[in-house]
C-alpha cells in the first residue's frame, strides 16, 4: 500500500494547552541542594545560584520540598508556621527574589504543602492540646479512646503501632495518619478550612505557581471507613481549587494520592479540582517490567488508568524523596520488588525501598536511559528528582528517608561542592563512595563531558520539548508479538514547539548557551506581562505523531510492529532526524540493542521537508 | 450490505472454477483432482465486488472470497502479495479482474465490514496459514477467515463460543460469527493489542535464567507467577466446558492403561521413566471414577497468550473433538498434562538454540524452571474455587494421573510433526 494515511492537518484551531500538562518538573530538596551561606544546610539563596543550572537543564518547573519552620523531624513535612520560611533556609524575601528571578527565566515552581497535619509544635497544636475548651480545641482530632476508625491503616506501620496517640496534658487521644508528632487537622471544623485557604492565598501571593498538595486523601474520617478518599475531602480539594482559581488564575494543584488509579482520578474531579495527580502505581511497574524483561506490568496499569478530563495532567517519576512506595502493588509483586531490589535488609523504608536511581539499576547507565525514556514519553508530565539528572548514588545507613536525600555533588571538592562548611556541619554527609561519590559523579565533571549522563538527559528535554505530543496526545498501543517490547504511537493535533514558552511572565525561555564557564549568566529579564496559564507558543498548528519503541530486556531483541494504521508514512528516529523505510501494511520490523528505545516522529514521505 | 446465493450459468461456473484452481496453487494446495463448486454468496455486487465461494477440491471443502476490480484500475495487494490475482471473471457487470480479496488493501475492508455490519477502513493480514487468514482491522477486530471448511460448526469455534457463553472470559471475546448453512466460515473476535504468545513470555523468562544462571526463584524474569495464572485459568476452562457442554464420568484405570498402552506404542523409550510406571501401577487397579469434561484437548504455552487482563486461550483447536470430528471428553488432567508437557519442551528448546560450549551447567537450570513452574501451575489450577469437582475424589489419585497424562501427552507429541 503506498496511500499515507498520516492524519491531515487540522482545520480546526488547535487546542492550546496548559503549561503544566507538557511541563518537565525538577524536585528540590532545599537543604540538599546548595548551600550559599556555608552552614552546611541548603537554602534558598543557593537554588537561587543554581537557576542557570536548571535553565541550561531545560526544566520547565520546580516542586520544592517543604522549607518552612519545622522541628525537622520528617524532613520538613512536620510544619510548625505555615506563613514563614524556616530561618536554615533563609528569608521570605530571598524566596520572593527566587521566584522572581525563576519566573523571568521561565522555569515555575510549585510548592510543597502539608494539609493534612501539623507539627505537634505547631502553635495551632499547642494550644489545641492544652485545654478542651480553648478557641482551637476542635482544631486537631481528639477522642476518649484509641478505638475509632480501626478501618484506618497505618501508613508508617514498622513505626508507628496505632493512629491514635494519647496526650497527657489534655487527657485525651489525637488522631494522626502518620507520625505522632504530625497531629491531623480537623476539617470538620470550617475554622481550619478557613486557615488552609489563607496559607494557599498567602504563598500565592508571595509568588509560587501551584502546590503539591501532601497527603491529600486523608484530610478526613468518616466512621466504618478506611478514612482515604473521601467524599469530603473532594469537596474541600474543589473550594481550595476555586478559591484559586478566583484569586491566581492559572495556579495548579498538584495531588500526592497513593492508590489505584481510578481511585486517584477522582482528584481531578471533573476537572475541577487538582491539575495533576502522580501516577504512583505505574513507578514501580516500570521497575517490575525491566526485571522481568516484559511490558506486562506497564500495559496492565495503563489500561487500568482512566481518560483524564481536559485539563488534567498525570505526573510520572521514578524516584522522589520518599522511598520507592511498594503500597499499590500486590503482596507478591511487593516481595519480587524486594528481592530483586532490596537484596539488603537495610535498603527497604517503610513499605518501599529507600535508594536512588542509580543504584537501583546496579549503575547501569541503558537501563537509566530506558527508564527515563519511558516516564518522557509515557502520558503525563515527567518529575525528575534532584540528582538523578546526574545518576547520583545513596546511602542505606542514613535513618529513615535520609538515604536519598543526601547533598547534591556539583563538584569534586570538598562536600561535592555543595557547602564549604565543615564537613562535620553538614546536615547529612555526601556520598563518598568511590562509584557514586562526589569524585566520580558529579556536576561540574558532566557538564564538561558531552557523552555524560547529564548532557544525555538535557537532549532528551530538549527533544521532548520538540515533540509536545507526548505531553498530551493519546496514546495507542502498538501490538508487537515480542512481549519484552513496549510500543506506542503518541498523537495528536498539536502547537508548533516553539523556541520560547511563554508563560506568565512573558516570552523568556531560552536554552542558556553552554560552554565556558558553567552556566553563564541568566539572560537579562523582561518585563513581567501577566498573560494566562496556558503556554501561546507562536506557531501554527499540526498534527504530530510519535511512534516510542522501547526493549524491556538486557539482551537485543527484534520488533514487528502492527502499524498498518500508518501505513504510507516515514518514520524519522528523532535524535539524529534519520529517515527510516516507509511503513507499508506488513509488520514493521526494527532491531532494538539491549535496553535500546528508538523514537520515530511519523512524517509524510511526501514532504519536501522533514520536520 | 446485503448478500445473496448466486445461481451460476455453466460458463460462470468454469470461469470460477479457473479461479479456484488459481487460489488453490497459491496456497500450495494445486492439483488434478476433482473441483466443484458448492455456493457462491454475492457479499458485495458490482465493482469492485465480492463472492464468497466454497467449493470442494481434492477431498476438502475450500473456502476463499474472491474480489473483482474494473478492468484497467488499480489494484493494490496487502503485504506485496502479488499472487493475489486469481484471473479473469465475467458477469452480469462484464469483465473484471478477479483477486484474493483477503489481500486486497482496498476489499479487504470490504469483507471486514460485509460480516461486522460496521465501516472498516484499515486491514492488514496477521496471519496467513492453513487454518486461518486473520486480519487486523484497525487495532481494533481480528477477523479469521477458514480456508478450509469442515461440515458442520468449526470445533474451535464451537468451543470459543460456548465457552464464552459459559462465563469463561480467558478469550478474545467474539464478536460475530459468519456461519452459513451450517458451516462456520469466520470469526471477528476482540483484537488484545498488547497480547504475546505464551511462547514467548516463557521464552523471555528463559532467556533471563539462562543469561543470569541463577536459581529460578531469583531471576529477574521468574515465570512462577504466570505459570500460576496459567494454572487458574485451565481450571476455570474445564469449569466452563462443564458448564458448556457437561459432565461425564470414566475409569481411571481405563485412562492409565490407555496411557501405557499409548506410551509403549508411540515412543517405548519414554516408556522407561519408574515415575511413569509406578503412577501405572497405583492407578490401573482402582475401580475409581472421575469427572470427564470437553477438554481443550491441546492446552500448551503455544496456545495461550498473554493480554493486559492476564492469560488467554489464543488457539482453540483442536476444539474438543476427536479426529472425526466428534466431541471428546477426558479428565480435565489431560489438559494439565499438555500444559505440563510444553514447559519441559520450551525449556529444552531455549536451551538448545543456546551455543553448546554454554550449555553445560544450564540443564539443572531448565530442569529447576521446569520443576517450579510445574509447582506453580499446579498450585494454581488446584486451588481454583470448584475445580476439586472435576477431579478424582481420592486426592492422592490426582498426581500419578497427571504424571500418566503427561507422558501420554509427550508420547503423542514425540510421534507427531516437531515443534511447538
């Protein structure tokens, strides 16, 4: 057959889509990211530094774990003011000078906010628990007796033994979903919805682009439930949402919801409650799926996931600063996980397995490769961990999540560059050892090395950005009798990418030139022109088609793909734009090395130009 | 579209007969034997147009749908299959160039769409053997179409269907039937884009123990839990066969002598095994009686494949029929021994296309893969809800009967062509 059957060019305007639904997020740790004033602790002026960084990366926006004043007893997410910047980290105005100075450059960022508790030093708490009758008494959740709710699980169960914990002072139980110094808020109380939206209104205004809401299918109980998901909690997620919508426009709401992907759908409402919502139990499917060397554990999951509603977006990973959660997986795939991936005791956290990327993988660099292919083609919007752009290792004998959350290594000296503090100052030592240690892996070495791992990503963002159809075209599958191959033909009407995103503040993104002195200065800024949340990009419209061909296995395998449905179009493999044979209605047949992945724009072989 | 028997003159007759003769020889099957056409439905009239056409030709009932193009038009072949032309026919709208309309990029949509009752644009041939012409249309349908017809009802079909009547949903879900005056001519059934021959998944866990020569247990690619999955949906089959077809009882003595006598004829040398024998010997005194059900009758990996909602039957012949044609009901062990039998042939086939200097230390390998998901199969079938009903009542009866079974099944399979 010789008819190409590519889809025409519509005629129909073309949908322009919210930034954030072909977004690449960076997560920041902030205390282990750059340390500016040399206390051994990260801090806000020092991701300020590090903006060239991540512009010359090619990061659209940064989730950015909590940084507020906090005891520090879970990393942060044990809030204890929601209206300041905790005093290790800096000041509101350095972080109103980040965001800023972000904005000009383009990049966003999101912020980390705990909903669902507090610390029990929050002044709220304190208060809430010393007396019954104080004006914040039903601010927290209190009972006589540790009984209720016995549908709840433990989320940190190795830790914790109940959901109740009793207080002396005021001679009752408080209820709290994960640690005992993290007391829940009471949503019953409109007192404390009231509380939530203004801490929302307040970092609004200071700048941020949307929140990653913690924990958010347990802000409330109902007896004979299991206190997640709740009908309740949708509603309040809906008032925040058009509380947000009111006052920011354009702002997002990030959902961390851990279940089964119909259930975690329902936090997009109709489109009217969170933006994004991670997809937690594709991660570890992609894990299961390159062990077993079959595409099973991906395809079952995705063809479990629902339709999003327009204007939603999943947001896909595979490692954060938590462990990698084995929660929505069955028992026995949880144990296959564990010994393929926590050979040691001391690697597994909580229901998961505290390790990096990395290491994960055994150091090797195809799988990596493989892996963040996946999450850069799949649908959804891509969150990359700080220091896996790197491919940085861990440390198992760190406490609890600590393991992953150790300084960023941006260079071979002292600390990997992170802090010129003494080393005993640190808030977490680097990683020394001799694979993952900062003498081996690190910022400043790839970035002078074009064949890094590093610069590997960058092209992979870069090209990504070209191809705005795997943020938000459909996916359909492409049948391949070889079950350790994983195809897919993203498609869709999309915006010509253009070489600048517009975003609120105007038409700034441009790749920094790299080269010289490692990332140069940030180009001058323009002037702040609020506009909408949705990326204009200046170009005319298209149909695009990318056809993402992955080998699941460590050892060469061969492809026929069904791709009768294009028959007559060319497939160009994108990175090196090399045209391939055309596709007719027989299989199409390609060889694949070992964890090799080949992605093809579809073009019409008609064409003078191939794009 | 509507469709009607075609009565045809003499001259039509041996115009189709011409190209009969032309399909026949492309698909290897040509010679001097008798032809004769039995009926021609007009699925399509004009140009381009198409016939479906069964006739009889040497001993078997031949079954191809034959498209005509205008004269001088273009015709474009799926796959480059260039000896698609049949020839030349003439009728009420004259001349026309005569096709294998399965191959035809533009009819082949028109077949497709003439038994699914819905527009078809795309097609593309999946398959193309003696049991079948399978066509894809649009990601969407597979669309069997028998070359060779049996009388009466398709037994695969016949087993396809009922069993989806019955509840059991390990299956491409049919979608129609194109039967006619009693004969089934095709299927459309759901197409499982993401579905794999259970072939090859065992295979790929194969190809991961033998490259990691670790234990099974600890390879990346352990099969144990799909071999498991195997195992519940076999014994949800049989409990859909009961459901369709019945229940039957027979001697379990009867079927360890008629293994023994199978094995001692078909391949003596197998004959050897002392677990053989002994299962023998435990079983051919007892006057028991067990369940017997419309097997699958060759249940093995190459029949089976693997979808995103876990295990199908991809294969159903031999569709629970004897060599006439005549339903056949066994114990349901008999398809665990088939099963049984292709895990100990995938592992010695993936080992033996392995270089010989990388062999030695590999056997233990395959025979522990063999062993585990043995465990793991049974585990599974056996611990299927109602399944214990369709087994013999003395449970200890059940393992020297699988072990008779299996070694019934490898002696047939010895005898018979090689291969999967």
């Amino acid at each position: 057959m010789s008819t190409p059957r590519l889809p025409l060019p519509s005629r129909h305007p073309v949908v322009v889509r919210p930034w954030y639904q072909h977004a690449v997020f960076y997560e920041v740790l902030l205390r282990g990211f750059y340390d500016a004033n040399n206390d051994g602790i990260g801090d806000i002026r020092g991701l300020h530094e590090k903006l060239d960084y991540l512009q010359w990366l090619g990061v659209d926006a940064v989730w950015l774990l909590p940084f507020y004043p906090s005891p520090m007893r879970d990393g942060g997410y044990d809030i204890s003011d929601f209206f300041n910047v905790a005093a290790d980290y800096g000041t509101l105005g350095d972080l109103t000078r980040l965001l800023d100075d972000a904005h000009h450059r383009g990049i966003r960022f999101v912020a980390d906010l705990v909903v669902n508790h507090t610390s029990d030093a929050h002044p709220w708490f304190v208060e809430s628990r010393s007396s019954r009758d104080n004006p914040k008494r039903d601010w927290y959740v209190w009972n006589d007796d540790d009984q209720r709710w016995p549908e709840a699980r433990i989320v940190f169960s190795d830790v914790e033994r109940s959901n109740w914990t009793w207080d002396d002072t005021r001679q009752q139980y408080y209820w709290h979903r994960f640690y005992s110094h993290q007391p829940d808020l009471n949503y019953e109380n409109p007192e404390v919805a009231e509380a939530t939206i203004e801490v929302v209104k307040f970092w609004l205004e200071i700048g941020f682009d949307g929140f990653r809401l913690d924990a958010a299918p347990y802000l409330f109980q109902r007896d004979g439930t299991a206190g997640e998901h709740l009908p309740e909690t949708h509603e309040f997620i809906k008032r925040l949402r058009k509380e947000m919508d009111a006052s920011h426009p354009g702002r997002v709401l990030l959902a961390e919801a851990n279940g089964w992907p119909a259930d975690v759908a329902d936090y997009f409402g109709d489109g009217e409650e969170c933006h994004l919502c991670f997809h937690f139990p594709l991660m570890p499917r992609l894990y299961m799926a390159v062990r077993k060397e079959q595409r099973y554990p991906i395809t079952e999951i995705l063809s479990q996931t629902p339709e999003l509603p327009e204007g939603c977006q999943w947001a896909i990973f595979l490692r954060n600063h938590d462990e990698l959660t084995l929660e929505q997986v069955s028992d026995e795939e949880r144990d296959y996980l564990f010994s393929e991936y926590a050979k040691d005791e001391r690697m597994k956290r909580h229901m998961g397995i505290g390790r990096r990327l990395a290491p994960l993988l055994d150091g090797d660099r195809r799988l990596a490769e493989l892996l963040y292919a996946l999450i850069l083609s799949l649908p959804g919007s891509p969150v990359i961990y700080y220091g896996d752009e790197l491919l940085m290792g861990d440390n198992i004998y760190l406490g609890d999540r600590d393991s992953v959350r150790t300084p960023m290594q941006w260079s071979p000296d002292r600390n990997g560059g992170f802090s010129k503090a003494d080393f005993a100052q640190l808030y977490l030592p680097p990683v020394m050892d001799a694979v993952y240690g900062a003498d081996a892996v690190n910022v400043e070495a790839q970035s002078r090395n074009p064949g890094s791992f590093l610069h590997w990503l960058r092209r992979m963002l870069v090209q990504r950005r070209a191809m705005p159809v795997l943020g938000v075209g459909r996916m359909e599958p492409v049948s391949c009798p070889n079950p350790s191959v994983l195809a897919y033909v993203r498609s869709g009407d999309v915006a010509d990418a253009p070489s600048t995103i517009a975003g609120p503040w105007g038409p700034t993104r441009s790749p920094t030139p790299f080269g010289g002195p490692a990332f140069g200065h940030a180009p001058p800024a323009p002037s702040v022109v609020p506009v909408s949340g949705a990326d204009q990009g200046t170009a005319g419209r298209r149909s695009q088609a990318v056809l993402c061909v992955h080998n699941l296995s460590r050892f060469a395998q061969p492809a026929e793909l069904s791709l009768a449905r294009w028959a007559g179009s060319m497939p160009v493999e994108v990175l090196g734009r090399v045209p391939f044979p055309v596709i007719s209605d027989v299989p199409y047949t390609i060889a694949l090395g070992p964890y090799g992945f080949l992605w093809f724009e579809l073009t019409d072989p008609a064409e003078e130009t191939i794009r | 579209m509507s469709a009607s028997m075609l009565d045809l003159d003499a001259a039509r007759r041996q115009s189709l007969e011409a190209l009969i003769e032309a399909w026949l020889t492309r698909r290897g099957a040509g010679g001097d034997g008798p032809l004769e056409v039995v009926e021609v439905e007009m699925l399509a009239p004009g140009r381009p147009g198409l016939l479906d056409v069964v006739a009889r030709a040497q001993g078997r009932m031949a079954h191809l749908v034959v498209g005509l193009h205008e004269p001088g038009g273009e015709v474009r072949m799926l796959g480059g299959a260039e000896d698609g032309l049949l020839g030349a026919y003439t009728d009420e709208g004259g001349a026309a160039v005569a096709v294998d309309a399965l191959f035809d990029a533009d009819l082949a949509p028109l077949v497709v769409t003439a038994i699914v009752g819905e527009p078809v644009a795309v097609v593309s041939v999946a398959a193309d053997d003696e049991r079948a012409t399978v066509l894809d249309a649009e990601d969407r349908l597979s669309f069997s179409v028998f070359p060779w017809l049996t009388e009466g009802p398709h037994p695969g079909i016949d087993m396809l269907v009922s069993l989806d009547e019955a509840g059991f949903n390990h299956l491409a879900a049919p979608v129609a039937l194109w039967r006619r005056r009693g004969r089934d001519l095709g299927v459309v059934q759901e197409l499982l884009t993401e579905a794999a021959d259970g072939w090859a998944v065992a295979r790929t866990s194969l190809r991961d123990l033998y490259g990691a020569r670790v234990a099974p247990e600890v390879a990346g690619g352990d099969f144990a839990d799909e071999a498991r999955s195997l195992g519940t949906m076999a014994a949800r089959l049989h409990l859909g066969a009961e459901r369709a077809f019945g229940r039957r009882s027979g001697a379990v003595a009867d079927w360890a002598r008629g293994a023994e006598a199978a094995v001692d004829r078909l391949a003596p040398s197998l004959g050897r095994s002392v677990a053989f024998r002994r299962a023998v010997a435990a079983l051919a005194p007892r006057e028991d009686r067990a369940p017997m059900v419309r097997t699958h009758g060759d249940l093995h990996l190459g029949r089976t494949a693997r979808a995103n909602q876990g295990w199908v039957v991809a294969d159903w012949l031999p569709g629970g029929v004897d060599a006439d044609g005549d339903p056949r009901y066994r114990s349901p062990l008999w398809d665990v021994g088939t099963m049984l039998w292709s895990f100990g042939h995938v592992a010695t086939a993936a080992l033996e296309e392995r270089d010989q200097a990388l062999r030695p230390g590999l056997e233990s390998s395959a025979e522990a893969w063999v062993a585990r998901n043995r465990r793991a199969f049974l585990a599974g079938y056996l611990a299927t809800p109602g399944i214990a009903e369709l087994l013999p009542a003395e449970r200890e009866l059940v393992e020297p009967l699988i072990e008779a079974l299996e070694l019934e099944v490898a002696a047939g399979k010895a005898e018979g062509p090689p291969g999967r």
